[in-house]
C-alpha cells in the first residue's frame, strides 16, 4: 500500500532531509492526505510549521502493515483551509491546535475550539462553550476542574438524562507550562528534563522518544546495550503503571483486596526502576547518545529476584479480581468503544487493542532493542472496560516474560556515545510504545541544526476522545471506572 | 427520678457507642487487607475535631440546610429510644410504637435528602434521588420483615413482638434484615463509605457541601442508624427478652459485635454493585422477608 503513496516514506527513528518532503497546495495536501488515510494509514501528527508570516502543514502518517511512517507537507499558507476531520474524525484535536497555534482555519470544522488556551476573555477552559443536550429532563452535571482525589485537573461536562449520560465533553488545558515553545532553538540545557517531565509517568518513553530524535538528526543511533537498557526501563514503567491501574480500578468497584495489594507492588516494580537508575519514576537514565546509568551483573541477577517475586504476587492479586464474578459484573459491558469508533478516532495503546486494533509500535514500528526482541501485541476484543484491564493483565504477563528472557541476554559494549551535530534542515520522527500508547515525537531543524520545530504527541492526546465515546449511553456512576480504565494523562495532552 | 435517671443511662449508651461501629468496621477492613488501619476511636476524635469547627454555608441554602440535619439526628436517637434492649425494655413503649420507629427513620432520610437539594448542586441532587430511589425498596423489605414479627408475635408493640422462634423464619429474616442493614447504611455494595467519587456516591454525596457540627451530626447520626440496625437485627433472631439481664446483655454485645464484624468482611471481599443492579438484590432482601412472613404466617398452622 505505501509503496505508491506520494508521500516520503521513513523508518521509524531515522531523519530525512526537510526539502526532499513533496509538498502540495493546502486543499490538494489534505486531499492526499485523506487518501492515504483511506489506504489504511493512521494519522500520528499534524501540525504547522511557521514560515515568514505563513505556516506549512505537516503530516506523519503511520502505515502500520507496512511498518513504516510517511511524511507530507502543504505550501506555506494563511487564512482558511478545508478541514478533514469532516471526512476523517482522528484529525478532530489536531485540527483545533493547529488553529489554536497558527491561525489556520479549517473550514467546515464541526466543533472548532481552543485545545488548551483560555478564549480571548480569557475565561478557564471550563468557562468555554459546551455542547448541550436541550430537553426537560436533561441535566448538566460539571465536575473540576479540582476533584475530590488528588489527581490532576481538567474539566469534564456531561449531559445526562437521569443516570444515563447521553453526551460527555472535556476541557483541558489547566497544565499547559509551553513544553513546545520551550523548545524551539533548542536543544537547551534544560530539554531532556522537561521531556522527562511531559508526562511523569511515562518517563522513559518520552525520554526515549527524545533521545532516539537526537540520534536520529545526529545520523547515527545509541549503543545496543544502551538501547537495551532503554527496553528494559520502558517495561519496567509498563509493569508498574499496568498494575497501578488495576489496583485503581479495584478501588473504584470497593474490591479492597486486589486494590490493597496492586498498591504495593506498583511500589516493588518502581523500585526496580530505582534499582536500575537510582529514580523510582527512571529520571537521568536515557541521555541522547545513550545511558547514563549500567546494570551490573550483580544488580541485574538481584533485578532478575525480586522482579519474580513482584510478578508473582501481582499474579495473584489479579486472579482474585478475575474470580470475583461481583468485579466482572462492573466491567463487562461498560463503557464499549466499537472497533470502528476507535478506527475512525485513531485511538493508540492500551485503548485501541482494548477494542481488537492491533497498534504496537513494538511491533508495527520496531526501533532500538525492539528490532531484535518483541514481547507478542496484547489484544482483547470488546472495547469495554473489563477488555481494557484484561489488556492490562495480559502485558504485565508478556512484560513480565519479556523482562526475563532479556536479562538473560544482555547487550554488550559501550554505555554512550557522543553525539555529532544535529543536520541542519532535517525532520526526525521517533515513535515509542509507552504504557499508554505511541508517544510521538517530530523535530525539524533550522540551518543551524537547532530545533525550528519541535512536536510532542501524547498518547492521551489520541484517547480522550475514546473516553467521551465510553460514556455515551453509560450510566453517569460509572464514569469513574471508564475513567481509570483509560487513565490518561492531563499533562502530556496539555504541555 | 429513676425514670429520668434510666433515660439518661440509656441515651448515653446509644450516643456514647454508636460510633464504635464503624472504627470497628475500618479495622476489620484494614486487618484483611494487611494494614494497620485507623485506631477504632477514629470517629470520635473526627466528631471532636468537627464540633470545633466552623461552618461555611452557601448563600443560596436556606435554614433547612442546618435543620435537616438536626431534625435527622433527632429523629435517629428518637427512634433509638424506641427499640427495646432486652429484658430492660424501651424508654417508651405503646401500642403500634413500631410504626412510630419507621416513620422516624424516614423522617430522617427526609431531612437528609431536603438538606441536600437545599446546596442546588447537581451531585447533591443526584445523590437524594439515588437516596430516596433506592429506599422506596428497602423500606418494602423493613416492612416486610416487622410484619413477618407482627404475624408471629400478634403484637404491634415492639417490646412483645421481638421474640422470635428459631428456624427457617429466623433465618430468612437474618438474611433479609442484613441486606437492608447494608443498604440503609450505605455499606458496600450499595454504596462505598471511602469513595471520593461523587459520581458515584449515594449518601456521601448527599452530605459533600456540610461542614462542621452539622457534618458532626450527620456522621453521628449514621452511626447511631447502623448500631440501631444491628441491634434490630439481633432482636429480631435472638430471643434476648427471655434471657437473664447479663446474659442478655452479653448476647446482645456479642450479636451486634458479629454484625459488625460481617459488614467488614463484607466490605473487604464484595466490590460494589452497579447501580442498575441494586435494585435486584433489594427486591431479594424484599422477597426473603416475604418468605419469612409466610413462614410465620403458615408455619405456626402446622
């Protein structure tokens, strides 16, 4: 299928010189770009790129059967342009920041909004326009942008009619700290901490992501023990978030035991990324060029002991949940997404296999250590909330196995290498599998080999339109659970 | 004289116990889970620290903000008088007392629900609707259940009408005066007492927006309700009246510290029922005091 696209094609990970994109008139671009996307492509980013008073659009479409990226762009252009979320809903965000960032309208937009900014009368996002339900017996119900538990804020808007939810709304955008902005002219001395901090709890994926950017301009790419050392954090962040996630969702149904337990181990498997980093969370480990911390044979052989131990005892706590038919009776049959609504949003990750989609980029786009070792794509059809955690369970499984296998054949050589100069006039694309789903990052340099552009997709950036989806015909006390299936991040949708 | 001092005795037991239960509840939830859990006076020292406190009040709430509380809680002790301990009888006992008592509960779901819509939040109103919704059939099965004891007893007076016979008729009504125990309490699974969901609470959230001693008094309040039905419930199975006072008051004690103890275990094994699903089981609560009505109706025939 990609073989005939007009699209330059890239692998993931790897750069490709700036002029050698074909670029398009702004209606014939989307035009091509909605083809290709009816040709099975996924839309990974979409965004403008300022030039002189004009701005360019660019698009990175994932052909995942292929196993390859493609990457186009429009003239420079300003005003309006047609819109293709019309045709193709997984451009619906996009669209919206891209008009929030540049100016650039998409006409026939059907509910263009700001993604993270105040509107002019600088009212909270909150405060914006919501779309409202009309009818007597419908009632609005607005919970945050502060909630109850210590969670991160963002604003959600539902129109119900009694305790069914017919529609669900949600305004981001209370975290916007300018990750993108920061970023222009860089790389700074303060980049790869804030690309460690995008989204805390995916740490080592965006950090990866960034790094494999760095190689990626620099022409080459990290020693194999560093980017094996890159593997084994990235699952290592998926064990403990994958079961962090259960033991919420335990909490949410009032399951104490699992719920209980899930908590504590989340802790054991986060200790291993101390072990491994001296970082709980496995801050200061992935540098560009390679790793900054080694595992040593005695640490990786106590690794090795205490991962069993964990692995066990989650095992355990997520069999009481599944033999508890009074937790599978909460999540069987709530919050369903359709295979079709999840093709037609983009959802990625977790959510997306969670509805039958195999989307890995494990797998689809293997990068760095994945080029040599896969852990099997977890799919669970269904799409409803019981699918999701059942998702869960079954990568703590092949993470688990996958962890072991690897410690057992550890990569030798070199921990880092210095890295050349960026290229000048070069885009990169790297893609990483984070716990949620594909984290997703797009550089451009200037002349000088410094970011003229810098793109950071979150996963969660993707889902949340997934969740709106959930709740439709959902009853309302059942938000929280949907919620926590998906658990997505504010702050990596935000920036 | 020893009539007033005997009131006072018995109003302090209630007052002075009820909120033991739940720190009995915590600990009994917190020793399955392998915690070392919240000391069982944890409530005492919350309605201590409450009390001090000052209240923050909407603008838009009227005086039945404060009322409904205060009404609630004395409608819950007043109802509290009425149950009998045993042998030592009731502070005030008359003929068809026993509707008396379940109108003052009502009375006091009223105040609770009336205080809430008095905030104007959506979550308030959500919550009285679940509240009142869902008591539509639980006091189907209280009702039920009192005139299974009515029919077996002949009596409308709850001194003489609580004392049961062993058997199947026990049992049933154990089984179903249990479940209504957990669902008028607001226990797992029908609603979850620790969430800080208010999408998904049934009584929290009627209570999100009071603070202070009104928050003081709706605690106490609930606390009193569930010693109330515990000891109902151990009325209602045991034949305490019959028993010597010590022995009576043994049996009592260990009754409701059984109860106790099984709404944690309850707690700490069962998740949460969807809310379309509660109505099921309190139908089943509903039927089981049925059964045990027929079989105090037929089975003292045979």
């Amino acid at each position: 299928m990609s073989s005939t696209t007009p699209f330059a094609l890239l692998a993931n990970a790897t750069s490709l010189p700036w002029a050698e994109i074909p670029a398009w008139p702004a209606a014939e671009f989307v035009r091509s770009t909605a083809t290709e996307l009816n040709r099975g492509a996924r839309l990974c980013a979409w965004f403008g790129v300022p030039e002189g008073a004009a701005t360019r659009l660019v698009a990175v479409l994932a052909f995942d059967a292929d196993n390859t990226l493609a990457v186009g762009r429009s003239h420079p252009l300003t005003g309006a342009y047609p819109t293709l979320t019309d045709t193709h809903p997984q451009a619906h965000l996009f669209e919206r920041e891209v008009w929030e960032q540049h100016g650039l309208k998409p006409e026939g937009h059907p509910w263009l909004k700001p993604v993270r900014r105040s509107n002019d009368a600088g009212n909270a996002p909150a405060l914006r326009e919501f779309f409202r339900v009309e009818g007597g017996e419908v009632h609005e119900v607005a919970v945050g942008p502060v909630h109850a538990g210590v969670i991160e804020p963002g604003h959600f808007r539902f129109q119900c009619a009694g305790e069914e939810v017919l529609h669900l709304e949600i305004a981001l955008g209370y975290q916007h700290r300018g990750i993108e902005a920061a970023l222009a002219g860089g790389p700074h001395r303060a980049t790869m901490n804030q690309m460690e901090t995008v989204a805390g709890d995916t740490t080592i994926a965006h950090a990866t992501a960034h790094a494999s950017i760095m190689e990626a301009l620099a022409g080459t790419e990290a020693p194999l023990r560093a980017q094996w050392l890159r593997a084994l954090a990235l699952e290592l962040e998926r064990l403990a978030s994958h079961t962090g996630d259960l033991g919420a969702l335990a909490g949410d149904v009032a399951f104490l035991p699992t719920m209980s337990a899930c908590g504590k181990i989340r802790g054991d498997f986060l200790n291993l990324t101390a072990l491994l980093c001296g970082n709980r969370f496995g801050r200061g480990l992935v540098r560009p060029g390679g790793c900054r911390h080694d595992l040593d044979a005695g640490r990786a052989a106590q690794l090795l002991e205490r991962l069993d131990n964990a692995l066990a005892e989650t095992k355990q706590a997520v069999e009481w949940f599944w033999d508890a038919a009074s937790v599978r009776a909460r999540f069987e049959n709530v919050g369903t997404v359709h295979p079709a609504q999840a093709a037609d949003v983009g959802l990625v990750g977790l959510a997306a296999r969670a509805c039958g989609l195999v989307r890995d980029v494990r797998y689809d786009h293997p990068a760095g250590w994945h080029r040599f070792a896969q852990a099997p794509v977890a799919v669970w059809p269904g799409g409803d909330v019981f699918a999701r955690a059942k998702v869960r369970s079954l990568e703590i499984e092949r993470s688990g196995d996958y962890l072991r296998e690897q410690l057992a054949a550890p990569a030798e050589g070199a921990l880092r290498d210095e890295l050349p100069p960026p290229a000048p006039d070069t885009l990169a694309v790297a893609l990483v599998e984070g716990w949620r789903g594909e984290v997703c990052h797009v550089a451009l340099t200037d002349a000088s080999g410094r970011f003229r552009r810098y793109k950071v997709i979150d996963p969660s950036f993707h889902n949340w339109m997934g969740l709106a989806l959930a709740l439709r015909g959902t009853a309302i006390s059942d938000f929280p659970i949907c919620n926590k299936s998906f658990n997505l991040s504010y702050c990596g949708v935000d920036l | 004289m020893t009539l007033i001092l005997h009131l006072i005795l018995r109003l302090a037991l209630w007052l002075l116990l009820a909120p033991l239960l739940p720190g009995i509840i915590n600990k009994v939830k917190a020793w399955v889970a392998g915690r070392r859990g919240p000391p069982v006076l944890q409530l005492y020292y919350d309605l201590a620290k409450l009390w001090k406190k000052s209240v923050v009040l909407s603008q838009l709430a009227s005086p039945g903000f404060v009322i409904g509380p205060a009404v609630g809680w004395v409608a819950l002790v007043g109802a509290a008088l009425l149950m009998p301990l045993g042998p030592a009888g009731s502070a005030l006992s008359f003929r068809g007392d026993v509707l008396l008592l379940i109108y003052l509960l009502a009375l006091a779901r009223f105040c609770t629900a009336w205080a809430a819509m008095e905030t104007g939040s959506a979550f308030e109103g959500m919550g009285a609707a679940r509240e009142v919704s869902y008591a539509v059939l639980a006091e189907a099965a209280i009702i039920a259940a009192v005139l299974s004891l009515i029919v077996h007893t002949g009596s409308v007076s709850l001194i003489t009408m609580l004392a049961p016979s062993p058997g199947a008729g026990a049992a049933l009504l154990a089984a179903g005066l249990f479940t209504v125990l957990l669902a008028e309490n607001c226990r797992v699974p029908f609603d979850d007492p620790n969430t800080h969901l208010e999408l998904t609470m049934i009584h929290e959230a009627m209570v999100l927006d009071h603070s202070g001693p009104p928050l003081a008094v709706i605690l106490h309040g609930a606390s009193v309700k569930l010693l109330l039905f515990a000891v109902l419930l151990v009325q209602a199975v045991l034949p305490i009246g019959e028993m010597t006072p010590p022995a009576a008051a043994g049996a009592l004690a260990a009754g409701v510290l059984l109860v106790t103890i099984s709404v944690g275990l309850v707690e700490s094994l069962l998740a949460r029922l969807a809310f379309r699903r509660v109505p099921l089981l309190l139908t089943t609560a509903f039927l089981l005091c049925v059964f045990a009505l027929l079989v105090a109706w037929k089975g003292d025939a045979t």
